[in-house]
C-alpha cells in the first residue's frame, strides 16, 4: 500500500557555520558563529521522533563523507593545501537538508507505473554541487527494487535544487495528482537556483502526463526577500496548497490553471497585511511539514521560531479558530538548523510508496532511532568553531564519527560513497 514516507537528512558531523549560500538569509548572517553538530543531530531526531508520534512512516538518509576528497581531487588539490574557501565547502554538511536530493514522482502519476526519482545537481551553489554522486549512490540503494526508477542529475547549466521547488497535489498519496514544479527567473541581488528547463527535464525524465504538470514562476520578490526555495513561501499535502499571497508570479493564473485541474483543491493562502514576506522567511512558516496525521487531520509541523513571531502565530491560530484545512500545528525545535536557514521542510524528502519496497535500513522506528541517537551522543564533535573547519583532528573526529553510524546501521558500503 502507497503512503508517504519522510526521509529525514541525519545531520552529519561536519555541521558548521561557514555562509556558503547567498540568498540564504540566515547562513549568511550566521557566518562565522560556532555550530553544534550533536545538539543539531539529536533536535533532528526529536523531530523523527515526533513524526513517528503522529502516525507518519519515517525513514532517513545519512550524511555524506567528509571533507569531499574526491571533490577536492577533481579541483587537483587535497584537504591540507586547499584553499581556506575550498577546504569550507568540502567540508560542508548541507547534504542534510533532504529536500534538495531529488525530485520525486510516486507511481500513480508516471505513465510506466514506477516510482520516479531525479537526483539534484545543485549546480548553483559551489558547496552543495558535489553532493550528488552520495545521493545517488544512496537513493538507488534504498530503492533498489524495480518499482523504483533513480535518475543521475540534469546536466549542467540547468540548475535544479530538487523537491525543495515540487509540490504534488492529490485526493490522496496513492492516488493520481497534480505536479507543480516551480522555477525562478529573477531574484533582484540573488541567484534564482530552479531553471525551468531542469523542471521540464525532470517531468519528461519522469514520464509525466503534461495534462497534469503545471510550471509555476516564483516571484521575484520572494526570492529577493530571501525565499531561495519555493518551499520558503509554499507547501502543499494531498488537495491543500498552503501558500504566502506573494509567493508565486503570476498567481492568479496559477490557482485558475490547479483549480481546473483539480477542483477539490483547497488553497490556503496567507495575506501579506497579516504575514509578511520578511516575517513569513524570519519564522520559516511555510517551510514547515504539512502532512496527513494517522488521525486523518492535517497537521502543520511548524519551526519553534513560527511560535515566537507573533504575526504569524496569530495567523495560525486564527487559521486554526476558522477550521480550515490545517487542523493541528505541531511545533518542534531545528534551531541549530535554522540558523543555518533549514527549516522542518528542509530535513526531509517526502517519497510516496509502499514501504514494503523500501531498503528496512532506511527506514526507523523508536528503536532504532535509540540507537541513532546514541553513536550522536558517542561521536558527534560537540561545537565547531568557524577556524576549526581546517583542523586535521576535526577532519579525523568527523570521518570517525560517520563510520560509527554507518556500521551501527549495517551500511558500511557507504563509508566511501
């Protein structure tokens, strides 16, 4: 039986503060500060933990090898004479935010009947532009099963940052939806990172019915204010589309197109008089997991910052009193990933599927994350410090410290991938 599944990004043992991403207005503003990879590890199981709690199916992908010597090796340099700004972005534990590995089209929607799923490049940023080949290492060893279709990356220039830019709209998850792939064009002083010409690759990769894909341009104004996703200003489950008013250009046209489509759908669309764009980025209130209880309510998994901006936690609770769609707001604390601007939606990727299918070492219950959470508390450095990065110590603790993890998960063959 379909259900949806959240692979959750284990925050990996390298997690810094190093500023990598312009757009990204808290890493940028972050830069410099000292990070703490086992306290960001362990708030990322607690999140685990209170999906499991609401009757989710929750499965995990594991941090990348650290620093990326391969990468490195490619630039004809190694760790100890790289560069300062090199030796930052392989060493970089963005691998964790989950959503940017791949766009996925569960089978009720390809016409070949398989589950479809396209690794990210991430050409955009230099960090995050090495990720892919652990990724898609990962992901077709998870999915392994022939139900399962795992595509290499678009190819450079086109720029794709993976489900972080794809909603799917459906009657439910084991039903055929609507898949609406958002691109940018224009983002004033920073980069728009999604091309539509990846999206477009990506749907035909995916043997979609073009009836039933929609490309939608993210407005400049969310990307200058700092919405370098669109799951910074946008999220959707099942017929909800939960969207801030100025998040999409072209609006108006959007919903009419998605309303003819599928008329049951119900937008949920928050007014820029009640939240703004600044407060909407600040609090990540649209960068939350808006997901399908087992209580078959719709329930928001909002950031603990969404809680203390009081625009938009008066707006959720109006929302709330108006018994709209959203029936439950959970909150959970990913402070140490939002300072890095990853928020709920940015730890994990949403693959809708029989689990029954999947790899049993990707997916975890209580027991399991027990044993997750104690190699954390055993081998994750406590803090890093923004001139510790090129500490050949700090290189040897964090290699270490993933092997212990992957032995404990019975996947050393990633120890090198």
């Amino acid at each position: 039986m379909i259900r949806e599944i959240n692979f959750d990004g284990i925050v990996g043992p390298s997690h810094n503060y190093a500023g990598l991403s312009p757009g990204n207005l808290a890493a940028t503003r972050n830069a410099g500060a000292t990070a703490h990879p086992r306290a960001a590890a362990l708030q990322g199981i607690a999140k685990m933990r209170a999906n499991l709690a609401l009757g989710l199916t929750q499965g995990i992908l594991l941090p990348h090898p650290r620093p990326d010597h391969r990468w490195l090796t490619t630039l004809h340099t190694d760790y100890a004479n790289a560069a300062v700004h090199l030796k930052a972005r392989a060493f970089s534990a963005s691998s964790m935010w989950a959503a940017n590995a791949a766009t996925v089209s569960p089978a009720p929607d390809t016409a070949d009947g398989r589950c479809h799923m396209t690794v990210a490049n991430l050409v955009t940023m230099p960090h995050r532009s090495h990720e892919w080949p652990a990724t898609l290492a990962q992901l077709r060893l998870a999915f392994a099963d022939d139900h399962f279709a795992v595509h290499a990356p678009v190819p450079a220039p086109f720029g794709d940052e993976g489900a972080a830019n794809h909603m799917r709209l459906c009657a439910g998850h084991g039903t055929p939806g609507v898949e609406v792939f958002v691109y940018g064009e224009r983002g004033g002083p920073f980069p728009a990172r999604q091309h539509r010409e990846a999206s477009e690759a990506v749907a035909r990769a995916h043997r979609l019915d073009p009836a039933r894909v929609l490309f939608v341009e993210q407005s400049a104004e969310a990307i200058a204010a700092g919405a370098f996703h669109n799951d910074v200003v946008a999220v959707a489950n099942e017929r909800t589309l939960f969207a801030h008013e100025q998040a999409f250009s072209g609006r108006d046209a959007f919903y009419a197109d998605l309303r003819r489509l599928m008329p049951e759908v119900e937008i949920v669309e928050v007014p820029a008089d009640r939240v703004s764009l600044a407060d909407a980025i600040q609090s990540y209130l649209f960068n939350a997991q808006l997901v399908t209880a087992g209580s078959g309510e719709q329930t928001l998994i909002v950031p603990a910052e969404a809680r203390e901006n009081a625009a938009v936690w008066g707006w959720l609770q109006d929302h709330l009193a108006s018994n709209g769609p959203i029936r439950a707001v959970e909150v959970v604390d990913v402070r140490e990933s939002m300072a890095n601007g990853g928020g709920p939606a940015c730890l994990r990727l949403r693959i809708a599927c029989d689990p029954a299918l999947v790899d049993l070492r990707f997916l975890v219950d209580e027991t399991k994350l027990d044993r997750i959470a104690t190699v954390i508390e055993a081998h994750w450095p406590e803090a890093i410090h923004a001139e510790a990065i090129g500490d050949p110590a700090l290189v040897r603790h964090v290699s270490e410290a993933r092997c212990a993890l992957l032995e404990s998960l019975d996947l050393v063959g990633l120890i090198d991938t």
